[in-house]
C-alpha cells in the first residue's frame, strides 16, 4: 500500500469513527449522487451531443444522425476561433502568472510576518471586497478603466498622459479584471502552504548567510509547492472558463474562447457544434491540471492537503 492509500485510508477510518458508519454511509451517498447527476450525466451528454451532427427534431434518430468528428474538426479549420483558442490559453497562463506575482508576497506576509493579533483583521480586509458578486466587481473595474473612469481620470491629472487612453475592450483590460477577481484562490492555498513552514528554517538560512532571494528560492517555494500547484490550477481553470470578466472589460478583438461557445449554444443555435468546442476546452483543463501536478512533482495527496 502506497504513503497516499495509507493516508486515505487513515482519514477514511477517522471519518467513520467522527460520524459513525450510517451518517458517513450516508454522506458518500449523498456526494456520489452529486456527482453522479450534476457532473458525470451531463458530461456524458455533452460528449454524446459533441460527436452528434446539428438536426433539425425531425431527423434525430435518421440516417444523418451518426458520430462524427466533424465538430471537433471544425475548430482546426477556423482560422478565427483557432486563433481565439490560442489566445485564451496563454491569456490563462499571463493571468495565473501574473496572479502568483501578486499574491505571492502576500501570502508570505500574512503567514510568516504579519503579527499574530493584527492577522484577523488583514485576513477580514482582504475577504470583505469578495463578498460582493462577481459582476459587481468586474463592474466596479469597468468604471475604474473607462476612458473617462477613475484611473485616466487619475493619470491625466498626475501629467502622466495628456489625455485619457482607451483601457477597456483589450487584452489588458481583461487580464486586469481577471487577476483582482480570482486572486483569493491564489491567496489561499499558498497562504495554508506557507503558513506551515517551520519559522525556524527560514532564521537558521538567514543565519548561514543566504539572502532573502535564496531563501524565497530554497527554502519557502520548495515547501509551498502544493500551494502552488493548487492556486496555478485553480486560477487558470477559472481564467480559461470565464465568461462575465471577457464580456464585460473586452471587445471585439479580445474575445474569450467561453463566448465562442457562448455564442455557438445560445446564439447561433448549434448545441453540438458549442458542446464540442466546451469539451476541448475540458480537455485542455484537464491537461493543465496533469502538467502542473507533474511540474510541481505533487500528488492528489499533497494538493488535498
């Protein structure tokens, strides 16, 4: 047995000896029908409708309705939504490494240097802002970047620029307004990694001589691999399907891959054709999350953690 069937097992025993065989009985029962009618069926459906041709009701079960690899193959031959593809992937990849930037330092703080009685109260800080609904807070960075909002109103009064500059309808702007909406599942996780290391080796590789640089480098981040592991996957899935933040800070030549499929279920009609288009994007996801894992040379186990 595995250290991770030994640890699984270990935290199954002490469930049941929490909550007693029937109500944990119960409990997975519960959770395996979750999973079961509101993740594993319509993912079923999904792949089923993907590799299905669009038809009218009446041809549906008639000699045209066959699998086909049309739909997928439609993303290949579509200079414009292949481009789009593209795009909404290394966008994903600036706003997680951007976010990790961001968030980093302050998770350091808040779990190795922030004073103890004051940390109730940055944590409080920090969460307020994120209890108001998401479009709100997009909103709010809406009229932040307008080309008559708050921060050209800002720039042009400091001299910086002589007149306002268009922030919104780009890359940037989106970019921008995902990194403030998804930092708290960045925060988090390297928040719970950090706060676990031992204070002690961070003051004896003071002591040897290492700079903050080297310390950062070898002794905080090789511990906060799991934290990180888990904010790079979090922050990147909800970056590549986000479809409020693109929609409302983008334009025209920043479209998200997630209105490409937006469009294709509730505007053009063509459910299998979007369903195709959304399990790619689940493919791709799913890639993310192996490759992270693997990079950061950490297990379900330790992400669980």
């Amino acid at each position: 047995m595995t250290v991770q069937q030994k640890g699984a097992a270990r935290a199954m025993t002490e469930v049941i000896r929490r909550y007693g065989p029937v109500l944990t009985g119960l409990i997975l029962l519960a959770v395996a029908l979750w999973l079961a009618l509101l993740v594993v069926l319509p993912q079923i459906m999904m792949v089923d409708f993907s590799f299905r041709p669009s038809l009218p009701p009446s041809k549906l079960g008639g000699p045209e309705d066959v699998y086909t690899v049309k739909n997928y193959a439609t993303l290949w031959t579509n200079q414009i939504h292949l481009a789009i593809f593209i795009k909404t992937i290394w966008a994903s990849a600036l706003v997680t490494a951007v976010t990790l930037a961001v968030c980093y330092p302050v998770a350091f703080y808040l779990a190795q240097v922030a004073p103890k009685r004051r940390l109730p109260l940055l944590m409080l800080m920090l969460i307020v802002p994120f209890w108001i609904n998401e479009l709100l807070r997009t909103f709010s960075w809406y009229i932040i970047l307008a080309f008559n909002g708050l921060l050209n109103s800002l720039l042009v009064g400091l001299g910086i620029f002589d007149e306002p500059q268009r922030m919104l309808g780009g890359d940037v702007g989106v970019i921008v307004g995902m990194v403030y909406v998804y930092i708290l599942f960045m925060v988090f996780p390297l928040y719970n990694a950090i706060e676990s290391l031992d204070r002690n080796q961070i003051e004896a590789a003071r002591d040897l001589g290492a700079g903050w640089l080297r310390i950062h480098w070898r002794v905080v981040l090789p511990h906060a691999k799991p934290g990180i592991a888990v904010g790079c996957i979090m922050t990147f899935m909800l970056a590549a399907g986000s479809y409020a933040v693109p929609a409302l800070l983008g334009g025209p030549q920043s479209r998200w891959f997630t209105e490409v499929i937006y469009n294709w279920f509730f505007e053009g009609g063509n459910w299998n054709q979007g369903a195709a288009y959304a399990f790619i994007l689940l493919v791709l996801c799913i890639g993310v999350i192996l490759t992270a894992m693997k990079l950061f040379r950490v297990g379900l186990t330790d992400i669980a953690k």
